[in-house]
C-alpha cells in the first residue's frame, strides 16, 4: 500500500497516470516525476508511477519547511525577522552573503542560515521532530547541519505531498500559528486568479547527478490543489532552477490552472 493512501485517503480508482506530462521532462532531458491531489474530490494525477511511491531522494532546501517549524515550535527561533549574521564566508549564491531574517533566507533558500538553525536546534530535538513526524527515513545518521543534503536521510515523492498537504489543513505537530507562518513564506505568487505555493530543492545524489524538487500547493478559487515535482538531470551543469520552474509552469498550463477557471 503506499503511503498516499494513508497520508491522502486516495483509492486506486481516483489514480489517473497521466504519461502526457513526460513530453515536459523529456524536452528538457531530465528524468522525473509529478504527482498532484485535487482535495476537493480525491483525485490523484500522477506521472511516472513506480518512481512517485517507491524511490527516495535527499529533500535538499524542501527540508527548509520542516527545519522552519521545528525553529518557531522550540523557540529557536523567535520569529520569521530573526536575523543571523553572515559568518563572512563567500558562496557562489551573493544573496547568501550578508546578513539575513529567516523570511528572507527561506525565499533565497539560504543553506547556511538553515544550517546554523539545525545547529541551534541540536541533534536531539532534530531527531525527537523527525520521529515524531516520521519524515522520511527519518534517523539523523551524519552531522546535524548536512543530514538532508548528504543523501543520509531520503524522502519519497509521495511522503513529501503528505507533508505539504498536512502542513495546509494545519494538521502537523506544530502550533497552528507557526504552520500558518510557514505558509505564508511559501507563497511566491499571489495573483488575482490564483495562488502558487512552494518550496524549491536542488541537491545532488550519490550516482553524482543532479536533483530538483518543487513542492506544494496552487490554489484557485480558495480550492487547494497539492503537487510534487522530482527531477534528475545526468548534465554536468544543468540549469536546475529554470528548468524545474518551466516544467511546473508548463504541467499546471496543461492541466487548466492559473486563468482562475478551476
């Protein structure tokens, strides 16, 4: 069974595996998936099955969710104004260096910020949250700042669409005031016919090729709409970044979103 039934009550007659969605991926020469769960009347929408459910990945900056609540919910962090100094360090990302709050960390998905807020937070209480959420795989098995870039702890597809579809109906172990925080930093684009929720995720697996992530939610007509995008691109430097926001935007065209009709 997998782990969509439990985290979304989806029955195998609400699936639609919808191989039309794979031209994106391919015109891109990335490998992937994409699945999406109309909450309004459970159904599923999903491209290449066996690797949504079965495969796993590092959740690269998507952990950044995960790492914001357990910073608000223990009082690690005070607020979403939070400022952590730069350490002076010169990284190739220059929104990186200088000083930031963590709203403004977690929009330029700042890896050093989250790092030092997974080094406040301290490998016990990380792993108390973890098991508590029962994400992923769950053990913290290298350093407290790298576990979830390291490919030490894994996520499915799957697993990460239960996460955001909990974190929006506020049903995790969080104070319901800071899983609406956390909402709130996640809405990139709030347009007049509708709203586009996210997190993005970029890392790198053990067979050396490169990942992409972007998980969350598009709402329309105050109806929400869950979604996980998974990339791999075998490229030497490919433009993880553009590329995983031209899939997103070119599955949600295809499937009638953003003109407000939904």
């Amino acid at each position: 069974m997998w782990i969509v039934f439990e985290f979304i009550s989806c029955s195998p007659n609400n699936v639609k595996i919808d191989e039309s969605l794979g031209k994106y991926f391919k015109e891109n020469n990335v490998e992937g998936c994409f699945g999406m769960f109309n909450n309004g009347n459970g159904k599923f929408t999903v491209y290449n099955l066996d690797r949504y459910k079965d495969s796993v990945f590092l959740p690269a900056s998507t952990f950044k969710i995960v790492n914001s609540l357990i910073g608000l919910q223990t009082g690690i962090a005070s607020n979403t104004q939070m400022v952590i100094k730069w350490d002076g360090v010169t990284r190739d990302n220059p929104e990186w260096n200088k000083d930031l709050t963590m709203r403004d960390a977690f929009r330029v998905s700042s890896v050093p910020y989250f790092q030092e807020i997974a080094r406040r937070i301290g490998k016990d209480t990380m792993q108390f949250w973890l098991d508590s959420l029962h994400y992923g795989t769950t053990k913290i098995k290298t350093r407290i700042d790298t576990f979830w870039l390291d490919n030490s702890l894994k996520i499915t597809p799957d697993e990460q669409l239960g996460l955001v579809k909990k974190l929006y109906f506020n049903q995790l172990p969080f104070y319901a005031a800071y899983q609406d925080t956390v909402k709130k930093l996640m809405l990139f684009e709030d347009k007049p016919s509708y709203k586009l929720s996210y997190k993005t995720g970029w890392g790198q697996r053990e067979n050396g090729n490169q990942l992409g992530w972007i998980i969350g939610w598009i709402e329309e007509n105050r109806h929400p709409y869950f979604f996980v995008l998974n990339i791999e691109s075998k490229e030497k430097n490919p433009d993880i970044q553009t590329i995983r926001m031209k899939i997103l935007k070119n599955i949600l065209a295809q499937l009638g979103f953003m003109q407000g009709k939904k």
